[in-house]
C-alpha cells in the first residue's frame, strides 16, 4: 500500500475478515469492511479494513503513533473468557461501548455471547444496524426521541431491546414515551449505590419500581440489573468486599418481587451486572439465587476482558496474572517515536492524549525497539516511566542509571482503561505475533 493508490472501495473480492466468525449478518460487515475512513496511522489514508487486510503491511509501514490489536492476544481473550463464562454459569452481553466495533462484536457473538449491552439508545442503534438481535442498554431513557425509535424498532419481532428503571416516576415516563408501540418493552429494575450513579436506593424502593414497571401494560418487568463497578475497582483494599455484599442483594429482590407475582409476564427472569473488574464476584451472587416461578438467566456485561490491558483490569479482574493459570492478556498497546532528549534523563514521545488513554492511569512502557525496526529489549524494569501527557507529547523520565532511548526509537506503550483508548481511533490495525498487519478493525463511537 503507498501513498499512489486510490482510497477507492475495495475489490469485491478482497478478503474478509477471520476475526469476525459468523456473529453477525456477513453484509453489513463486508459494506463496513470496504468503506474508506481517514486513519492516521497507516500509509494510505482515506483506506478500508479490506485494503489494509489484503495490502501485506507490517509494523514497521505504520506512521507513528499508532495504536494495534494483537492478533493472538485478542483471541486468546475472546476464547479465555467465553470458556470462563461457560464454567461458571453464566451467559455474557459484552459491554459493546468498549470497543464499539461490529467486526469485534461480531467475533464476541460468534463465541456464545448471548447479547450486546450498550450504554445509551445511540449505540444500540448503531448494534441494531449491523444485525444485533438482543440489545440490553444498560441505562436510563428519558429522552422522547429515543423512546419513540425504541417503540418503533419494537415492530420488528425478531429484535429485543431491554432497557432500565429505577423509579415509579422512571416507568411511568418510559411507558408514556412507548404509547402505541406494537409490543411491550422489556425492562429491568436498577439497583444502585448511595452516592453513585443512577439505581433504586435500597430493596423497598426497587421494589416500588418493579410494581410500577410490572403494572405498566408498555413494560414487562422481566429481572434485575446492577452495576458494582461503581465501587473501586481493585483487589487490595476492602472494594471487592463492599461488592459482594451489595450483589448479595439481588437474592432479595428476585425473591420478593416472583413472591408478589411481578415477573408474572415475562418468560424468564434475567439478573444482570458483573462488569469486567468483578464478574466473578457477580458469578458467585447468582449461584446463590433462590428457586423461582420462572427460568433464571445470569448475565454478566464485561467489556475491557477483550483486550485486557497493562493497568486497571491487570489490578482488577479475576482473569488477572498471578490470580488465574491462565490469565487474559493485554491485546492493545501503542508504539511511539522518540522525538527529542532535551535534558538528561527526560525523554520526549510524540504520542499523547489524542492517541492514549489517561483518565485513570498514564501508560507504561512496555518494550523499547531500537532504530524503530528491531533490537527489541523488554528489562523486567526498564527504569522508565511515563509522568505526563500533552495533547501529542508524552514525558519520560529516566531513573538513574537506566538505559535512554535514542532519538528515532520506538517505545511500545501498555494501556489503561480500553474504553478511552478505541474512542480515539477510527481504524486499528491487528498485527500478528511476527509484525505483519493481517486485519483491521474500525470503530463507530
């Protein structure tokens, strides 16, 4: 691929895809495959992810910096994780906001994924675009507009949207936004936390909400959906302990909401929450639900477990190294050119808040490659760290005695949070474990 080619539409014969499977329709993948999209790290821009797959690139032909997947990071998540959820009892929605990628929600899908959970109507819109059947939006709607696409989109049988309350005055609005959609809405009552984000306080108020919702002839109340990584996400202090008692709660209300009869029209009922920090502790709450009138299905939602990254889920997830034989791995880094040592000990990365995620941990360096191409040294600790980010500059400081990286190095970056990381890429190239880029992913944020 050089800079002569035509940012045409890709050959009608160009190669799809092995990442993708068969979760969603072939169509709307291969129409987004073959769309042209700035991206500002490869050689050839505006291109597609069909003439990035097909153009043999490798990581040197990237213009820096650049974010990549690695191809057998990625699928080792996509498989670790369904295998975990098969093992512990529970169906998985991934949080699709993570990525927001329909080749990467495809491949999900493709391993048992029961659903996609999205974070507002807008990208469940987007998921309902590209042949999502079952789409939980983990949130509030009050918005009008966005009732009414819902109670138009409800016309359509094969497609099942669920979406959330957490007051009476929540149904009610919702109810009124659905008048005359052909069928009732699926809803959720939400649990929260004192002093977080939205969800009934505390069970009487839940179950208030679950009568409200019940009573509603646009709703259906079929379960109960919770979020407990509005609690610190870490393993070493008492958050996970604050978790698992909050979760224990779900018992109740399940129990006392099936004794009232309120789940009376619905044709199971569905307890949802497990974030990509605490699934496990979700996983262990449902095994403990009581016997009810209708089937339980366990969902949890967690997103971040497809690439995992070098920080926060590394703290966090049960899948984490040290904690599991066979653990997630991260699966998204950055690679950026040193572009100055203007003091001794500082060193000056031309990549930065535009390309990198920051909002709860900077990067760290991963790897050091030498003249950009090769003599890849990876030291347990490199003695270098990352203590400030620009809009297109990152600060290195080097410990004393620790070996500086030349002008016209690359520095490979591990990542915190990939939800502030895919949002700022609209294609991302996948490199396999030799260099070469065998797929590219686009997202629609």
């Amino acid at each position: 691929m050089t800079s002569s080619h035509s940012p045409g539409p890709a050959s009608p014969t160009a190669p799809a895809s092995a990442l993708a499977g068969s979760g969603l329709p072939a169509h709307p993948l291969a129409a987004l495959d073959a769309e042209p999209v700035e991206a500002r790290s490869l050689p050839e821009s505006p291109t597609s992810p069909a003439r990035v797959r097909a153009a043999g690139l490798t990581l040197a032909d990237l213009w820096l910096p650049a974010v990549v997947l690695h191809e057998e990071a990625l699928r080792h998540n996509l498989d670790r994780f369904a295998r975990w959820c098969a093992e512990h009892g529970t169906d998985l929605a991934p949080h699709g906001k993570t990525t927001m990628a329909p080749l990467l929600w495809s491949a999900q899908l493709d391993r048992g994924a029961w659903g996609l959970t999205a974070a507002t109507v807008a990208q469940a819109r987007v998921m309902r675009r590209f042949g999502a059947h079952r789409v939980i939006i983990a949130n509030e709607v009050a918005d009008p507009a966005q009732l009414a696409w819902l109670a138009r989109e409800l016309a359509d049988g094969a497609f099942q949207p669920v979406v959330l309350v957490d007051s009476p005055e929540g149904a009610a609005r919702t109810a009124a936004g659905l008048s005359g959609a052909p069928r009732p809405l699926p809803v959720l009552v939400e649990l929260g936390v004192a002093g977080r984000r939205a969800g009934a306080r505390g069970l009487d108020a839940a179950l208030e909400t679950a009568r409200a919702a019940a009573a509603a002839r646009e709703l259906v109340l079929i379960g109960v959906e919770g979020f407990e990584g509005v609690f610190p996400q870490r393993r070493d202090d008492d958050s996970a302990a604050r978790a698992r008692a909050w979760l224990a709660g779900f018992a109740e209300f399940v129990r006392r909401a099936d004794a009232e009869g309120l789940f009376a029209r619905a044709e199971e009922v569905v307890v949802t929450a497990g974030g990509s920090s605490f699934p496990d502790l979700a996983a262990e709450a449902f095994a403990d639900l009581p016997r009810l009138s209708r089937p339980v299905r366990r969902v949890v939602r967690s997103g971040c477990y497809l690439t995992h990254d070098d920080l926060l889920m590394e703290r966090a997830s049960p899948l984490r190294s040290g904690a599991d034989p066979d653990p997630l791995r991260p699966a998204l880094t950055c690679y950026a050119r040193v572009l100055s040592r203007p003091e001794p000990g500082r060193v000056l990365l031309g990549a930065g808040k535009r390309d990198v995620s920051f909002d709860i941990d900077l990067p760290v360096v991963r790897a050091v490659l030498g003249g950009g191409a090769g003599g890849r040294r990876t030291p347990v600790d490199s003695g270098l760290r990352v203590v400030e980010l620009n809009d297109h500059h990152a600060f290195l400081d080097a410990d004393p005695g620790a070996p500086v990286p030349d002008a016209g190095d690359v520095v490979e970056l591990g990542l915190s949070h990939p939800c502030t990381v895919f949002d700022k890429w609209p294609l991302i190239p996948v490199v396999d474990s030799g260099g070469r880029v065998v797929d590219a992913v686009r997202t629609l944020f």
